[in-house]
C-alpha cells in the first residue's frame, strides 16, 4: 500500500491532516486548522515541497 494523507477534526474541532506510510504508520503531522480549505492547503505544500526539502539535522 502506498502512502496517504488522512484529513481528519481534533477533539477541539480543529482541522488536521496526517501522512501514513504504507504500513500505517504516521510519519508526519500538520497543524491545526480552523478551516478545512486551509488543511487542504497544507497538504498542498507538503506534497509540492517535500520532494525538493533538504535535511536540517540538528543533532
């Protein structure tokens, strides 16, 4: 199974989205959202910078 981004509300209310892997497991988190465009929106980003993104490794 290939990876997914899952749309989801919080218990406040709040819009969220989370990337799955293909084995389930959750390998990134977005903020909270009043909007559901705005969550939308974020996956966006995610989806079109990722592949471009250095690594920052503050270690």
């Amino acid at each position: 199974m290939a990876a997914k981004f899952e749309l989801y509300k919080d218990s406040a209310g709040k819009f969220r989205f989370r990337l799955k892997a293909g084995n389930g497991e959750i390998i990134a988190l977005g903020q909270a959202y009043e909007s559901r465009t705005a969550a939308l929106n974020g996956m966006e980003s995610v989806m079109k910078n990722a592949p471009v993104a250095g690594i920052d490794d503050q270690t």
